[in-house]
C-alpha cells in the first residue's frame, strides 16, 4: 500500500503555518519575519567586493519558478555608461528580481559580480536554462577548469545597481531614531551670531554636550512620527540631516562649528553621533519573501504623489528579514468608490501599482526606491514580496 506518512506530516506543517497566519491577521501583531534554515541557505547574500555568493553560483538551488525572459531580450548587448543592473535587468527579464538566476559567475575572474560599460552580455541557453553572460566567457563554459582573468577596473567603474543620483541626497544620512536617542541627544542651544543666516563656519551654542567623546556630530531636525499603520506601533522618528558639525569648546553650553550645511539650523536641533559610512552601489536585486508584508509610511521630500525614482520609508526593517537588494511589488491600496444605488462606499481590491528595491536598512524600518511606477503610487500603499507565477 501508498506510504502517505510523509504527506500527513507535510499537511500537518502547513495546517500548522496557517493558523499561526491567521492568527497574526487577526491580531494585527506585528510579523517578524525569519527565513527556515533551508531557505537561508538558498537566498543570495551580499558579500565583500569580488567575494562570489554560493547561491548565485547555483541558481537553480534558490528558486523552483520559472525564469521568464523578455520575448524582444537581445541575444548580445554592449553596456552603456549610465546603464543600471535594474536597466539591465529589465532588458532581458520579464521579471528583473530573477537576474542572480541568470547571471553567470565565474569565481576565477577579480570582481565576478561586478559589470563595466563596454562589456559585452550575450544570452544563451544551457541545459534549458537561459544565462546571460560576458563574451569573453562563452568559450569557458565547457572547460573543467575556468581560466583567470584579471581586470585593472577601479571598483568605482562598474554600473551601480540603481541611479545614484536619485538617492544622493537622500543618502546624507537620513535615518530613524528612537525616543531614547532623542531624550539623551544634544541640542542646539543659540549662535553665536543671531543676526547671521546659519551656515558653513558659523558658530553655535550646544547643551548636554558629553565632555570629550568625541568632536564630530550629525545635526538633525526631528521629522515624521513612523507608526505602523497596520498594528499601530510606534517605529521611531525620522531624523533629518541639517549640518555636519564639529567641536571647537566643550563646556555648559559647548561650543560647535558648523563645517558643512544641508539646510538652515534652527535652536532645538539635535546632535547625533555620525553613521558609520556603509552604504555599498553594487548589489544584486532579489526578490524579498512573499509573505513579507509592509506599507510605505513616508516618502524622501514630503510630497503626496509618488513616482519612478522616489525614496520611500518601509514599516518593515531588518528585524522582520528585509535585506539591501530585495525587491518588493506595490500595489494602491484603501481605495474605495461610490455605490452609484445604495450610495455606500464600497472597497475595492487591490491594484498592482509599481516595484521598490530596499537600499538601505534599520532594525524597524528600511529604506526603498521606486524602481518602476506602472501607476500612481501613495502614503500607506502596500508593498510585500514578489509573489511566485501563478500564485
């Protein structure tokens, strides 16, 4: 007789994993997610510079779906200066987050992850599977040993992952701080100078400044409340960049000098320790988790209407398994239309409306930018990951 041990055991875990999602629905609890052993192992991560990633050395080990390239992707492409890994993606995939499945690493080549303008990609098809390629490595797929290669290319040439001039303000460390960071900040006290506009070289007066931590600090304006709007938790403040500062006295009040401005500094600014500089332009789009589930709570610049190339805020962060690099799809929601008869507002379904790829990451809350805009994208839209075809 059928050993259907293994399936009773299958439809337990399953039974088991929907009440628990059910019961979060219900609650409204916040989801923090965490990827299964078996998962982790699978899920490219980013490494050091020219360090290849396992999982896109074996990119049929990470996903069971269906590669699904562009009918009108070209066969050979030559990459343009100004090109992105997003662009490129886009060219050849229906689905740009499945680009690690495609890209073919050679782990005997300086830097295998990273694309130059001037390398030429071709498309080929292996074993059923499309892969793209550089020329040059065409003739290697069928020797047992890759030979190396080589390049004098400064790190600062390859093709970064999304434009960098759409978050290059964004990226003077703009960030979320708690209450606690807040209650034990310095602050801007007066100037030296009430008369001057606050600028480069203009002096300040700073309380509760600790004696000699240290001399340089981030002055920031307090911003928007982050709340999840789906539990109502409390995520933290949005902290604005207003000046780089440095101490020239410290007492009660400190002495500081402004030695460089993003905006005009007002009394009540607090003085924050600078972020570590980690932000990295090369890393690979992937999709994030399709029960991960966010909502989009603030967007870089306050305006109401979102499109292509805008940084937004996520209510999902690190904590909850969101990464640099995942990919994550937007749809409107909280729409509602007029029932022409009863006169009733009645909801109407979600749309799909564009996709976000994650640059940057706090514990509680990350930051994405609006890679695609297919319609207009809003405060508390809902974003979550990819789901797989058909699903």
């Amino acid at each position: 007789m059928p050993d259907y041990t293994g399936s009773r055991t299958l439809l337990g875990i399953a039974a088991v994993a929907m009440s628990c999602l059910v019961a979060c629905a219900q609650t409204g609890e916040r989801k923090r997610y965490a990827p299964a052993p078996a998962e982790a192992a699978t899920v490219p991560q980013q490494g050091p510079v020219g360090t290849p990633m396992a999982a896109a050395e074996a990119p049929e080990a990470r996903s069971r779906e269906a590669v699904r390239v562009r009918e009108d992707a070209p066969l050979r492409y030559v990459v343009q200066r100004g090109d992105t890994l997003w662009d490129l993606s886009k060219r050849f995939l229906l689905e740009p987050w499945q680009w690690p499945e495609i890209w073919y690493v050679n782990d005997q080549i300086a830097n295998p992850h990273l694309i130059y303008p001037g390398d030429v990609l071709t498309l080929i098809w292996r074993d059923g599977r499309p892969m793209v390629l550089r020329e040059d490595l065409r003739e290697d797929l069928n020797l047992e040993r890759l030979s190396p290669r080589v390049r004098e290319l400064p790190l600062e040439a390859a093709i970064p992952t999304i434009p960098i001039e759409a978050i290059r303000d964004f990226l003077r460390r703009v960030r979320v701080v708690t209450a606690e960071d807040l209650r034990r900040a310095p602050y801007v006290l007066g100037f030296a100078d009430p008369r001057l506009v606050v600028g480069a070289g203009s002096e300040v007066y700073v309380r509760n400044l600790p004696v000699a931590e240290r001399y340089q600090y981030d002055a920031v304006r307090i911003g928007n409340r982050y709340v999840d709007p789906d539990s109502g938790e409390f995520l933290g403040w949005e902290a604005i960049p207003v000046a780089d500062m440095q101490v020239r006295r410290y007492g009660e009040p400190a002495t500081a000098m402004v030695a460089r401005s993003y905006r005009e500094m007002r009394a009540g600014d607090r003085l924050l320790e600078p972020e570590p500089e980690d932000f990295s332009t090369h890393f690979y789009p992937r999709p994030a988790a399709a029960d991960l589930v966010a909502r989009i709570i603030s967007v870089f610049d306050g305006v109401s209407q979102i499109g292509q190339y805008q940084v937004v805020t996520l209510s999902r962060g690190a904590d909850d398994g969101l990464e640099v690099g995942h990919v994550l799809d937007v749809f409107q929601s909280g729409r509602r239309t007029r029932d022409p008869y009863s006169g009733v507002h009645t909801p109407l379904p979600e749309v799909f409306a564009g996709r976000v790829m994650v640059f940057k990451r706090q514990a509680r809350v990350s930051f994405a930018l609006v890679v695609d805009a297919e319609r207009e994208i809003h405060l508390f839209d809902r974003v979550r990951g990819p789901q797989p075809a058909g699903g």
